[in-house]
C-alpha cells in the first residue's frame, strides 16, 4: 500500500529489491538441504498462484472461490497432453497454462455477468462441475488415482536447479503481473473493481474489464499450477480441489487486501506453518485462523501492511496519518 | 584431540542438517496420512509398526544394526506424500520406503520409488495400479489388492448362491474397480448371477437413503457395497430402519475401526471383507501381538492397517536379512523365494508383479461377548493364490497403461 | 419405484432444509455469507456425541433433550463468535466478514480435531426411533419422519415469527432494506445478533439429527457448507422460501438422478445452480 | 477543446419527451419533457422527492426508463448501459461523490484521462507516463495538488467533491450531468466549486445540467431553471421568471423560506 502512495516510485519497479531477493532466494535453494528447497519450491509457486487469485481480490473486485481450477487445470493440461495425446514435454508446458486460460475465458464470461456474491457462487459452481468431471472422467483424466510419470519429476534436476527454474518463471510473471497492474489496462481493473458504477459513468463497462482480470489471472494460476505439475511429475483431482482453492484465498487474505504483495507475503508465511509448524503443532491451521481473526480486528492490511510500516520505519518518514 | 574434537562437532551439525550417513542396521522411510483423511485409519499402523520394530530390534536388529523408522506425514495428501518422500531419499538416505495410505498419494509416491531406486513396500493402500498398471522393481504390495479383492468378493458371492445383484460402489477408482472385477469373475463362476443395478454413491455421501430405496426395490438377493468407513457406517445406520438386512443380503468392507465406532449399531448378520481382522487370527504369534498392543495403549484393539503395519515390518526384516544387505536387487532376489510366517498366516510373493498372495477374510457380523464391538464369525480365508490375477491379464494391463 | 424414491427424496429435502434455513436467515438479514455453518452443524453432532449420553440416553425424550441442548450450546458459541468479532466488520467491506468466517472454519476444524480425534463417531439411535412405518412395500423410517417433523416445525416457526411477531417484522424490514431497520428506531446490532444465534441454533440442530443419523468426522464441515451453498443460491440469497423449495428439489434431483444418471447427479445439481444464478441475473438486468 | 464526433449542433443538446420511470406502485418521473440547448446551463430544483436524481439516473443509463424518449446531440438513448452512455460524451457525477478511494487523488486523476482517451485495454505503462503531467495540470485547476499523493479515503469532503468533477471533466463529456455538486460542503467552499464549474463549462462550451438544493447557487450560476414536483414538469423559465413564479414561491421557495 505504501509503495502505491509514494510518488516517485509508485509506477516503478525496485530493481534492487528484485535482485536482491533474487540472489538470495537462489542462494538460499543452493545451501539448503532437500526438504528446505522443496519447501522454497512451494513458496515460489504459490506465491505466483497467490498473486494472480490477489488480482481479481484486491483488484478487479472479483472474489473467486474455484481458483484452485486454474491452477489444477494447468497441471492436467500439460499432463495429459503429453500423456494422453503424445505431445512433447515443451509442448505440454507450452500447454497448461493455455488449457487454464482457456478455462478462464469460458467460465470468466459467464460470471461477469452477475456481481458480488452471486459471481462468487457461481465461480464454486464451475468449481465443483470441473472437480467432479476431473474426478469421475476415468479414462481421461486418470480418476482419483491422477496421471503421473509423464514428465520426470523437477525435469530431472536436483532441487536446486530446478528451484532456480522455477524462481525464474515465477519472478517473470510475478514481474509481468505488476506490470499489468500499472499499466493502462490495471487502472482500468482497479477502477472497475473499486467503484464499477463510477467507472461505467467513465465509459468502461464491468464486464469486458473484469473478463479480462479473470483470464489473466487464471493464465498465471495455470504457470503456477503446471510449475507444480512439473514439480511433482504428477496430477490428482486434489489440485482442483476446494483445499486448494481455500489455500489461495488464505494466503492472499494473510498478506494483506489492496496490495501488490498479499500473494507473496501470503505464500511464505502460510507455507511456512505448513512446512515447518506442521512438524511441531499438529494444529497449525488454527494458528492461522487466529492470525486471519487478527488481521481483521487490528491490521486490515495484513502482512503487506505490516511489511510497509516497517518499511517506512526504516526509512525513516513515518507519517501521522498512516495505518 | 582438539581437531578431533572440531572434526567431531562438523560432523554432529552435517549430521544434524542433512541426516547422518548409517553404518549398520536399516533405515525406513514412513510415508502415510497421520493427519488428513487417512488420520483415523492408519495410527494403528503406526502403534503396530512401532511394536514390530521394538521386537526386532531387541532381538538383535537386521543386518547387524538396528531398525530406524523415519515418520512423515503425507497428510494424505499426494503432493505432500511425493515431497516427502523425495526428502526421505534425498536427505535421510533411507533404505526402504513404507507407509502409503490412499491410492493418489500411493501413485504420487510410487514413480519416485522407480526413479530411485528404493524399495517401496506398501501397507495400507489396496490400489492395484502401483504394482501392475504402473509396476516396477521397486515396489511391493504386501496386502490384497483391489482386482484380488474383487475376485475374492466373486468367489463368496458364487460359493453362497446369491443371483440377483445390486453392486453400489464408491465413484471412484477403488469402487469402480472392484465392482468391475467382481462383475466380470462372477460372471465366469455363475452365469446365472445378474447385476440388477449399478448404484454409485459419491464419495463422502452420508445420506444414503435414496441409494437403499433404489436398491431395495430390485429385490435383490444381495448388496454389493463397496464402501468404507463413514460411507459403511451410514449405509448400516441408515438400513436398519427399511429392514435392509431382512429383506436382502449385504456384503461390504468392513474393517475393524468400523466396528469400533459403531458399536451395537453395526447388527448380526452383515456379510463383511477385511484385509487384518485381528479377531480372526488364531495363531500365537496373533493373538501375543493383540495382548502387547493392548497393553501398550490403554486397552485399544489393533485396527486392520495395525496387522498389515506389523506383517510389512517383518517382511522386510526376513528380507533384508536373507539378503544380506539393503541393495535393492538383492533384497527382490531374496524376496522372490521367500515364504514368511505372517499373523496372516503363510505368505510369499511372487516376481512378476512383486504382489505378496495375501489372504481376504469374509465373514458375518455378531455381536460379541468377548469385545465391546460385533466382529465377524465363520471367517472365511480366501488365500491370495486363488485371487491373484494370470500372467496374462498382467501384462495386458501393462500394455495398456504404457499406451496411455 | 418412483414414488418411493420422490418420497424419499422429499424426506432428504426437508433434512437440507434444516441445514440450510440458518445460511440463508442471516444472509437475507446481515449480506453475511457465513462460511462457517458447515462448522457450527459439525459443532452440534460432536456436541451431541458428546452430551447424548448424560442425558438419559437410549430414550426418544433424552435424544431430543440432548439435541435440543446442543442446538442451544452452538447457539452459545454463534453468538460469541458474533458478539465478539463478526460485529466488529459490519461497516467494512464484505471480504472482512469473509474472512473472519474462513478464520472460524479453520479454527472449528482444528479444535474439532483436538477434542474428538479424527476418527468417525456415531451416536447411537434409541430404539424406539430405529424402525420404520410400512406402507405396502413402502419404508417410512421414524427417525426420518422424526427429522421431517422437525425441519416443518422450524419452517412453520420460522413463517409464524417472521408474519406475527414484532420480532418478524423487523426482520422482513431488514431483509428489505437494511436501512429500514434503524429507521423503524431499532438497534441494527441487536436484528443481526439475534439472527445469527438463531441460524447458528439451526444449524447446531440439525447437525445434531445427522450424528444419530450418519457417520460423524472432523471433514464434516467441508461437505456441508457446500450443500447449504447450493440449496441457499438455487433458492435465491436470503429467501426462507426458496430455500425450502431448493431443498426438496435438490433431495429429489439426487434420489431421482441416481436412477438415471447415477455418475452425474452432483453436476447436474451444480449445473442447475449455475443456470439459476445466470437466470436470475439476466431477469435483473431486465428491470 | 477536442469534442467526441457524435456532436451534431443543428439539434439540441438534450431532448427529453415524456419520460416515465417506475418503482413498482410509486411513479417518479411521470411524463418528463425537457429541451436543453447546446451551451446552455441549466439547474433543475424542486423538492424531495420530485424525481430530480432519478432524472439524472435515467439521463446517465443508470436507470432504464419505462417510457418516453431521450436524446443527446440527436441521438436516441435506448436501453444503453451507463459506459455506453459515456461514450455519447455524457458526463455526470453523483449525489454521494463517487470516486476511486483507494487510489491516490493523482491515480484517481490518471484514470480519468486514461478513460478519456475511449480505452480500457493497453499494456504500455507509457502512456500513463504520458497522461501524467496533463493530470497533474488538471489537479492545479481544481485545486487538489496538496494532497495529490493521498489516497481519497484520506481527504476531504469537499476536496472529493472537486476531485470527481475534475475527473469527469478529463473524460471530456460534452454533456454534464450534476447531481447536488455542493451537497454536504461548507458554504465558502461551495461557492469556490459553481465558480469552477461555471468557469469551465463556459470555457470548453459544455451543456450543463445541474440538481441542487443551495438556491442561491442555483440563481447566481443558471442560465434557465426547470422545477420538478411529483415526477414532473413544474415549471420552466429564467432565474427571473422562475422567482418570480407565484406557483413555484408556494409550492418550493415559500416552503424553505
């Protein structure tokens, strides 16, 4: 938030703080022992899941509550061209997030034409009807037993490596998406999420605009979840699922409304309890309810928030004025 | 001494971080749902698996070491299963990986056993597909699967007669597979057997009312339900009152931790399969199990997946000590000729499939004087030999997994 | 065959009705889509495993006293989660109150998990409630007879508040028009607080039929809300009536389905729901 | 000044025969007519209840009509949807100022060029570079480059009341629709705003159409004035025909005064 009031360098990117983080997330994959990187792994490509569901949430005033859709569809779709139709591996890459988009558009016009809870509704119905057919399509889809074996898990690389493919990939989207968000076409979202009767009163109508949103976001949700596809060399309906549809809208709540960063600061803290809290405190999801019950009574801006205050602490220019 | 001292300490914080490089004995990777869906079914396994690896190990261990067992939580989850394991091989180094409980983290487990190399023995999830569709050197079923199931349920459904069948499977692959082989084997032993009608509740349906009214006004001589926990559970619950068990047969999986929890409500007179009723194993060697396991947790009964947990521990030491190390070519060869004296009573397995000839027990409820719970009487033993399905169908299923 | 299975079909409608009645009360009155009723209705069959047998169990009395009780106790915990947090995020944006439901669904989970483990409970029926009345080849089993009356007897309460009462009035005004209720001179918090405890009692009941009726674990909460999503939005947000004709429906469409589309009743139910939100969303537009 | 192509000046700038808009039993407007001439700044008064937003809700397609006719430079509005109505080069703000509140004054400023520009879509973050200093000009003449860098939910009132006029005027409408620009500011403030608004609408040759309750704006800044009773038509005139108006003194001054 903190980042968007400043003057000078709302509309550009920190290229020190990108690199920075860059260099030392690939370090950090390099020095670790397996478990670390797989986990860092994870951080990164939910981060990038989150940051595109964070797009229709903070952003186009959408809320979807079928996002893990895209997400899994981009793991079948690379699955099951190569599997099922004999495609190269790059094309099958090529692949799932495409099928994602594809789903995207398809299911996206139909809910834009309704608004607030009832497009929510009817992005949980999509939902369920694409479970449900991913789930019972035996022949096709693989059932509840998945297809795997159709890419070599992490391409065959160490941890390592493959951890720094997919920094890279993540930090591109992640990269593209801010800059959509800033460009002309991200205003116009943001105006319609924000305030749709003012922006149609402008001449931008809801419906194209937040059409637009949702494939944008279901086409980097389909990267994230053909990235995991590869991860793990597999796919099962679970990455469909409602699970992971609940994981994404936590994370993206965790990290702070109306930020850039929510899926980011999301993705690593809730990882984070999942990977290492987990080991100690089986009950490591009422940890984060209680966290999600505080950030509603005391920080609305989540961990975002928290993160920019420190931010402005540190450089020293806190203003009365801020929250 | 100083520099032994310094060396010392490296080696304890490498040991620390990456996991220690053994010397003797075994180590084992445990991968299954301790939290998650499979977290009711399989903290039995693990009690047993615990029980097991404490008598071999007080017995002298294998291979001149001790057993480690490393538990992972794959939350019954297949993504977290596959990171697991990749870091049980990755970091721990383990020899030997077990556990799996549900079929989608069994197959998210099994290419990654393949890619590496290390034996992975399953012992709790039935799927078929790890061992056959997808086999490999690696991995081995150490239970019944579900086409062995299937034909076990079509031998005691002709040996009892029944013609008129309603199957009601759980959609999904374990349910659908089953009630396949079962139709296709009980066509071959009584052609005179018809499948009424094929009812297919979804998964985690509980209200199943709709689904015994269809069924029962077929009028069938038998149901064929193939289902588990809360869907058994609901199905006996919710029967009663339409008079299921008197106006037809039933016959569903019943494993132990479904009677534990229903208690009286589960009536007399339902035709149950299990893959470990503990009740039903007369040997010593059983029943010395069930009195040390009930000593060491209050009085609790082992589950089904605490026998199977407990029979994979001592197949794999008997393995690994013929042997003679934990090469994982060695240890097939060894297994490959091996018979063990199982609480299931004689078992072997066979190459072809690494497919250990398990037996299905069949039985009917009663209520017992001797457990808070009903179990089954007039079990009946259906040894793995006679289920196990030919070469042939093997490799057809083989073939056409390869295709895609 | 047919009758028998519309019948029953019916009989599992009025059973989502209960389920649903308590989503869609505080929905019409508050815009609040209360994520965490699955939970409050998981909350009321482990309350009910947990209280049936200190309440002179094995009686048809004692099993609905201890029910009853358990309604009450899931009401408690309704009106505290309300009280204490819900409250606080009326004036903010809706994704607030998202959120706080999403926090009390993990935390449910969690605490359901701590308390009762993660195996299956059940509790078991008393006998005079087991059986079943015959009609010709026809089962009507009492306990679902019992589960009918009860989910009518909340309907025709429901009806009788919202038409007679002071009480009802209010809240007709605020399912209208949320400003109404402050201009008819009444406290805003009090209709909401109120609403809230009763839907959440509502689904502490009914949660506490299905412990005797089926097989009870902590994944509970996750299968429910979804079924209470779909009979609330077939029936249109906020609409008591609706609800009541999208629960018979969805009963029959599954009893119906399973005969003629066995693998697809469920996305023929979701399918159904999705035409439903476009359609009425087209008739909107019409106005 | 660049004008959209839709400007026809041979007609008028608004023509509203008969219009009709019901909620359900209650009529508000009932048979509205109503010529606007190009250039002509005109105030539309009456009392609560008259049907004057709801007038300006149907202008802006806002609201679709359950009868009559509306033109704008000649074109016959239907059923169009508000964008599309924008697009005819009709402007309007609202009753409760509506703005982009999360957005800072100047982004809320940069979107209101960037939809002037008839776009939505577009990748090129240049082109907002572009629009920024045209932006930040527009902010001076309203006055708001003080708290540019704020988001709007920080500022005040009446700033936000400047700021959505402002941005209205970057679409660069050709017709402007006010409802109660002055609602709810302080009274130095509110004469500041008519001056800007007048200033403006005269300099870029705007139609005006204006509701507002604050009488003395209304005659100081109107060239006619329609008054609006019941859902109709009341009374039409010049500030001084209108105040002179026995009927409209009885039924509206007379009233508040």
């Amino acid at each position: 938030m903190a980042a968007e009031r400043r003057r000078g360098d709302a509309w550009s990117i920190d290229w020190r703080l990108v690199a920075v983080a860059f260099v030392v997330v690939a370090v950090a994959l390099h020095l670790s022992p397996p478990l670390v990187a797989f986990a860092i792994i994870e951080v990164l490509i939910f981060a990038l899941y989150a940051s595109a569901l964070n797009l229709l949430l903070s952003y186009s005033g959408m809320v979807s509550f079928g996002h893990a859709v895209y997400f899994g569809l981009g793991a079948y779709g690379l699955a099951i061209t190569i599997a099922k139709f004999g495609w190269p591996i790059w094309a099958g890459i090529v692949a799932g997030p495409l099928v994602s988009a594809f789903f995207g558009l398809v299911y996206g016009a139909l809910c834009v034409q309704l608004t607030a809870i009832y497009a929510a509704m009817l992005t949980l119905a999509c939902a369920e009807i694409t479970f449900a057919v991913v789930f019972q399509w035996f022949d096709f889809t693989g059932g509840d037993s998945g297809i795997s074996g159709h890419v070599p898990a992490m391409l065959g690389l160490s941890p390592a490596w493959f951890g720094i493919v997919v920094l890279v990939v993540v930090t591109l989207c992640i990269l593209a998406l801010w800059r959509v968000v800033h460009a002309p076409l991200g205003l116009t979202i943001r105006a319609v999420g924000e305030n749709p009767v003012r922006a149609a009163a402008m001449g931008h109508g809801r419906k194209r605009v937040q059409l637009a949103a949702f494939v944008i976001s279901a086409f980097l949700s389909g990267v994230a979840g053909t990235l995991y596809g590869i991860f793990h060399g597999n796919v099962f309906p679970e990455y469909v699922g409602v699970l992971f549809t609940i994981d994404g809208l936590v994370m993206v709540l965790l990290g702070g409304l109306y930020s850039f960063g929510a899926g980011i600061y999301g993705a690593i803290v809730y990882k984070l309890l999942d990977n290492v809290m987990a080991h100690y405190f089986e009950y490591w999801q009422l940890v984060i309810g209680v966290i999600l019950v505080l950030v509603v009574l005391v920080s609305p801006a989540g961990i975002a928030g928290l993160v920019a205050r420190v931010v402005e602490l540190v450089r020293g220019r806190v203003r009365g004025s801020e929250t | 001494m100083k520099k032994a001292i310094r060396n010392g300490a490296v080696f304890a914080a490498t040991a620390l971080l990456l996991g220690s490089a053994h010397a003797a004995g075994v180590k084992i990777g445990y991968v299954g749902g301790i939290s998650g869906a499979c977290g009711g079914l399989t903290h039995s396994a693990r009690k047993a698996m615990e029980i097991a690896q404490e008598e071999i190990n007080s017995a002298g261990g294998v291979l001149g070491g001790p057993i480690e067992i490393i538990w992972r939580d794959s939350k019954t989850k297949p993504d977290e299963g596959a990171k697991q394991t990749r870091d049980l091989i990755l970091s721990e180094e383990v020899d030997l990986l077990t556990g799996v409980c549900s079929s989608s983290v069994f197959m998210a487990i099994n290419p990654i056993a393949k890619q590496y190399e290390v034996p992975l023995f399953s012992a709790i999830s039935g799927t078929h597909k790890a061992t056959i569709d997808f086999g490999h050197p690696f991995v081995v079923q150490t239970q019944p699967h579900t086409l062995m199931e299937g034909k076990a349920l079509a031998e005691y459904v002709a040996r009892k007669g029944w013609n008129n069948i309603v199957t009601m499977g759980l959609d999904y692959e374990w349910g659908r597979t089953t009630v396949k082989v079962f139709t296709e084997e009980l066509a071959k032993l009584n052609p005179d057997a018809k499948i009424a009608r094929q009812l297919w509740p979804r998964i985690g349906e509980t209200n199943l009312t709709s689904y015994i009214t269809a069924a029962l006004a077929d009028k069938p001589d038998l149901i064929m339900a193939v289902m588990f926990g809360s869907g058994t559970n609901s199905l006996i619950k919710q029967g009663k009152a339409y008079g299921l068990l008197q106006r037809t047969e039933l016959l569903t999986f019943l494993s132990t931790e479904s009677y534990m929890s229903l208690g009286k409500d589960v009536p007399d007179g339902v035709h149950g399969w299990a893959r470990g009723p503990f009740y039903a194993l007369t040997t010593d060697a059983a029943k010395a199990f069930v009195a040390k396991y009930r000593a060491a947790h209050d009085g609790e009964y082992p589950n089904d997946w605490g026998i199977l947990g407990y029979d994979v521990m001592y197949i794999i030491a008997g393995a690994l000590e013929k042997a003679g190390s934990t090469d994982p070519a060695a240890l097939r060869e060894a297994l490959g000729g091996m018979t063990f004296d199982t609480l299931r009573g004689e078992m072997g397995m066979r190459t072809i499939d690494n497919t250990f000839n398990a037996p299905s027990f069949i039985g009917v409820t009663k209520m017992s004087d001797e457990y808070p719970f009903p179990v089954m009487t007039d079990v009946n033993v259906i040894p793995g030999d006679v289920t196990l399905p030919d070469e042939a169908t093997v490799n057809a299923l083989r073939e056409a997994a390869a295709k895609g | 065959m047919l009758i028998v299975q519309i019948l029953q079909g019916l009989m599992e409608g009025v059973f989502l009705f209960l389920i649903a009645s308590g989503l869609t009360l505080i929905f019409g009155v508050s815009r609040i889509v209360n994520f965490a009723h699955g939970s409050f209705y998981m909350l009321g069959a482990f309350f009910t495993y947990q209280v049936h047998p200190w309440i002179a169990a094995g009686t048809p009395g004692g099993f609905f006293t201890s029910i009853l009780v358990c309604g009450v106790l899931v009401a408690v915990v309704g009106l505290a989660f309300e009280f204490f947090f819900l409250r606080r995020v009326y004036h903010a944006e809706e994704l607030m109150q998202l959120v706080l439901t999403l926090a009390a669904v993990l935390i449910i989970r969690d605490l359901t998990k701590f308390f009762w483990g993660l195996d299956d409970v059940t509790v078991a029926l008393p006998d005079d409630l087991s059986g079943a009345v015959i009609i010709g080849d026809m089962f009507l089993p009492t306990y679902q007879l019992a589960m009918v009356t009860v989910g009518v007897l909340v309907l025709v309460a429901l009806w009788a508040v919202l038409k007679f009462t002071r009480a009802g009035i209010v809240l007709r005004a605020a399912t209208d028009d949320r400003g109404m209720v402050a201009l008819l001179g009444i406290n805003q918090a009090h209709v909401f607080t109120a609403v809230f405890t009763v839907g959440s009692f509502l689904a502490g009941i009914a949660g506490g039929f299905a412990a005797a009726f089926e097989s009870v674990n902590y994944l509970l909460d996750a299968r429910v809300i979804v079924l209470a999503f779909i009979v609330v939005v077939i029936g249109g947000l906020g609409s008591l009536y609706g609800a009541l004709f999208a629960a018979l429906g969805v009963g029959v469409v599954k009893s119906l389905g399973l005969l003629w589309a066995p693998r697809l009743s469920m996305v023929i139910i979701f399918l159904l729901m999705a035409v439903v939100l476009l359609f009425r969303s087209l008739r909107r537009t019409g106005e | 000044m660049n004008a959209p192509a839709t400007r026809n000046d041979g007609a008028a700038a608004l023509e509203v025969r008969g219009l009709v808009k019901r909620f359900g039993q209650f009529v508000a407007l009932d048979g509205v007519d109503l010529t606007v001439a190009p250039r002509e700044i005109r105030a539309v008064i009456g009392p609560n209840g008259a049907g004057k937003t709801t007038l300006i809700n149907v202008l802006g397609g806002q609201l679709v009509a359950d009868g009559g006719s509306v033109e704008v430079h000649g074109r016959r509005l239907g059923r169009q949807h508000p964008h599309q109505v924008a697009k005819l080069g009709v402007g309007r703000t609202f009753q409760i100022s509506s703005t982009f509140r999360r957005m800072t004054v100047l982004d809320n400023m940069l979107y209101a060029h960037h939809a002037g520009e008839r776009r939505w879509f577009g990748l090129d973050s240049s082109r907002l570079r572009r629009l920024r200093d045209p932006a930040l000009a527009d902010l001076e003449t309203i006055g708001l480059t003080h708290c540019a860098d704020q988001v709007v939910d920080d500022v005040s009132h009446g700033d936000r009341k400047r700021l959505e006029f402002g941005m209205v005027l970057a679409t660069r409408p050709t017709l402007l629709l006010l409802d109660e620009p002055t609602a709810g500011m302080g009274l130095g403030e509110r004469q500041e705003l008519i001056d800007l608004v007048l200033a403006v609408a005269r300099e870029r040759g705007l139609t005006l159409v204006f509701v507002e309750h604050d009488i003395d704006a209304v005659f100081r800044a109107a060239g006619s004035i329609t008054v609006m009773a019941l859902g109709r038509v009341f009374a039409e005139g010049t500030p001084d025909e209108i105040a002179s108006n026995a009927d409209v003194q009885e039924i509206y001054l007379g009233g508040r005064r």
